[in-house]
C-alpha cells in the first residue's frame, strides 16, 4: 500500500511495482488508508511523512493497532536526521528519502519479503516447538502425574500476572530419564515467555573452560582459540528462559559468576570489562541431591537456595507403574510412525512384563526398549518372549539364584534362544565398545567363545 498525497508518485511507483509482480494498492491521504487497511491487509505500507490530515509516524501509530506486525517504510523529502531516528525508534522497517530511486525501492521491498519468509519459518518452527513442549506431552494418569501437572499449572498461572518482572527460578529434581527437559519445556512454553528464545545447556557435557564460554560469551583474544566475538547463552536466552541441566555437575568456581548473573542479571564476556543486562529465566535441573552436595562444600548454598525459589520433584517410573502401559502404547505408536511400520499390539502378559521391571533409566529407558521393538520385531503382537529377545527384561532378581546369579524367566509362549543371544551379544559389544575381551567378560565367555559368536552372527567387533 502507498500512502502520499502527490498523485504523480503514486501513478510512478504503482505503475514500476506491478511490472516488478507486486499487487499495488494506493491512498492519499492517512484516513483513507486507515478506512482501506482492515480489508486490504498489506504485506508492506511505503508512508510519506507528510500527509494532508496527520505525519506518516501518527498514521503508522493508527495501523499498528490494527496490525501489530506491521512492516512500514517512511518516504520523506525533509531528509532529516532527527526524522529518521524518530521513524526507526517508532518501528519503521526502513525509511527512503525523496526522490525516490525506484530500483532503490525494489530491491527494499526484496530484503523485506526475504525477511518476511524467514520470520514466516521461524515461526512455523516456534509454533510446533511450542506444540510438541505443551503440558500434554507430559504422558500418564497416575496420581503422582496428576500431581506434576497441577504443580506445573500453577507455577504458570502465577506467571500471568507479570508484567515486565522476571519470573521466579525452577529447580526440577528427579532420576535421569525420568523427563526433567519436558517439565522444562512445558513450564517456558506454558508460559508469558513462550513467544521469547528457549534456551538449553548440559553442564555435563562440557569442560569447565568450555562451559564458562558458552554460558557467558568471550571477546576475540580472550584465551588462545578465541579468534572472533561470541555472545554467551544468556545473552541468546535474553527476554526468554536458560535450561541449566545437570547444574549439580557444574564447577564450584562457575557457580559463583552463575550467582552474580542471577542477582545483578548482568553477564560478563570473557575478556570483556563491560556488564552487559539480561533479563533470562533460570530453569535448573539435577538427579542428584544438592542438598548433600551442599553439606560436602561442593555446591554453593547460596546459589542453591537462589535456584530454588521454586521446586519440582519428577517420580521415577517405579513411581507411577500403572502409567508404564500408557507410555508403551504412546511410545509405540510415535515409533511406528517414525519407521513408518505397522503399530503391533501388547499382550497383557507383555505389559505385566513391563510393569515387573525395576526401570533404572526410567522413561528414557522404556522409549529406547520400544524403539529396539518397532526396529526388530515384526509379528503383530508384542508378547514376553519379544521383550525378552531383545532386553534384560526377564532377569528375576529377586529370584533364588543359582551360583549367586539371578536366572532367567521362561515365559509361557517360549522364546527365540538364538534372538535373545544375538542381542546379549550385541549389548555387550555396545557396551564395551566393540571390545572382544570385555564383552567376554560381561557374558562369563572366553575371548575365543565370544569371538565366535561374533563372527557366528556376522557383528563388528574393534578387537
């Protein structure tokens, strides 16, 4: 849409921009525009500052409360500093100066639409981002879920009433695997934030000099590697929520520059004297007890209490047991649409199966269990001797042993004893990395024995 009184330079730039393929629409004055935008809804509006009845920031102002998103040009023949500022604090995309080169004015209009359809998959992505983050996507109907869900809700219905405050820091405790990263993701995505960056780190996963980096950004020259600026993860997370997952992991002398960021909410590059403001959520996550870890000096007590303003507790699987046959049918069905194979059915001795385990890595652990299914099992029924084909599932160990060993269950349909040794053996190789003689070990086998039934079953070995 153009808006400008001087009917030659509508006439021009319709004429050029049609030939270009854009739809031109055109007003000549601020309220003939404001009348025709509600049924137009222009992808870009080029606005003289000069008008007859009001300036083109006034004008912008009326359009931006019909759409918010508006992406707004100023053509002005004043060629003032002063109004170009004005213009660009206002919201404008660019401003152009009279005369208008109208090459000048394709190629702007270009950049805008190529911006456009970034900002357009960007937000596809938020969206479903937000989709699959939602509180649904926490799976179960047990009392101890039921429980976690309302705790959830009401740390996001406290959030609403904030304005431009910070909300309060989470921290969420539970074993590993049981879906601290979901909770997370439901309590940011739940939230007044979910529109702003959400923003995860694992301080496992990275040495202390490394982790320092990331969190806090460096300056080029700050330590040997260093050879180009990089803003810190709270600088990316700014106006959003940082996931700090496995904080029990993180070094003594981090946590108190993460202690400063947290209660100045100003962060330091590396190399840098500057303090640079951030207003970033702190979420937190750890599956070991802080409070220990506080008593042995190893975790600040401050900080501990400063990260857990509020506190979320995830039940492990044996927790929450009758929700164990709700995920399987859940994992199942995303795992066969995945691989794109046909969805088997449990049997109820499968799921008493499933149900019987202890379930060390929780959540994570079952989804794993039911992926190996959908990727080796191709009956259309699930029953214990699948399970036991391919996972430990069948150790009894509360079972009276024989030489000190728990034994092994045989179900009541049978069982495939060459599936279940190729997949033992299998495991055992992952677990040593390809290892012939430890795997051996863990088998009670020979380096010889388990040679032969790697090469028997055709698997790799990194002997």
């Amino acid at each position: 849409m153009v808006v400008d009184d001087e009917a030659t330079f509508r006439k021009n730039v319709h004429r050029f921009l049609a030939g270009k393929g854009f739809s031109v629409s055109s007003c000549a004055d601020g309220q003939e525009a404001i009348k025709a935008f509600p049924g137009s809804r222009p992808d870009v509006v080029l606005v003289d500052y000069r008008l007859p009845d009001m300036d083109g920031l006034s004008l912008y102002e009326e359009l931006s409360r019909i759409e918010p998103d508006i992406t707004a040009i100023l053509i002005t023949g004043e060629g003032s500093v002063e109004i170009a500022v004005q213009a660009m604090k206002a919201g404008f995309y660019d401003y152009l100066t009279k005369p208008v080169a109208l090459s000048e004015l394709a190629l702007l209009l270009e950049k805008v639409a190529s911006h456009s359809k970034i900002r357009n998959v960007l937000g596809y992505f938020q969206r479903r981002e937000a989709d699959r983050s939602a509180i649904d996507q926490i799976v179960g109907n047990s009392s101890a879920i039921r429980e976690l869900k309302q705790r959830i809700n009401q740390f996001i219905s406290s959030e609403s009433g904030l304005q431009n405050a910070t909300p309060a820091s989470v921290l969420i405790t539970g074993e590993t695997g049981t879906g601290k990263e979901l909770v997370a993701r439901a309590l940011h995505f739940g939230g007044n934030r979910k529109e702003q960056p959400f923003i995860e780190v694992n301080c496992a996963a990275l040495p202390e000099n490394l982790l320092e980096s990331e969190l806090f950004g460096h300056e080029r020259g700050a330590f040997t590697d260093a050879k180009s600026r990089k803003p810190g993860l709270f600088e990316a997370a700014d106006g959003g929520t940082l996931f700090i997952d496995e904080i029990g992991e993180l070094d003594i002398n981090l946590q108190a520059k993460l202690l400063k960021a947290l209660e100045q909410k100003t962060v330091r590059r590396l190399g840098s004297n500057q303090e640079r403001k951030v207003d970033v959520r702190i979420l937190a996550a750890t599956n070991q007890d802080l409070q220990e870890r506080v008593a042995a000096g190893q975790f600040r007590a401050d900080l501990y209490f400063r990260l857990k303003v509020l506190e979320i507790h995830i039940p492990s699987l044996m927790e929450r047991t009758d929700d164990i046959p709700l995920l399987a049918r859940h994992f199942m069905a995303e795992r066969c649409l995945h691989y794109r194979r046909q969805k088997p059915e449990f049997t109820e001795s499968a799921l008493t199966a499933l149900k019987s385990y202890h379930w060390p890595g929780n959540v994570r652990e079952l989804r794993n269990i039911i992926e190996q299914l959908v990727i080796l099992h191709a009956d259309p029924e699930i029953t214990p001797a699948s399970l036991f084909s391919i996972t430990y599932l069948g150790t009894d160990a509360s079972a009276e042993a024989l030489n000190g060993k728990p034994t092994l269950q045989l179900p009541s349909e049978g069982i495939d004893l060459e599936l279940l040794e190729i997949s033992l053996v299998r495991q055992a190789l992952e677990r040593c990395e390809g290892n012939i003689t430890g795997a051996g070990k863990l088998l009670n086998l020979s380096r010889d024995t388990m040679r032969y039934r790697v090469e028997k079953y055709g698997l790799k070995d990194n002997s």
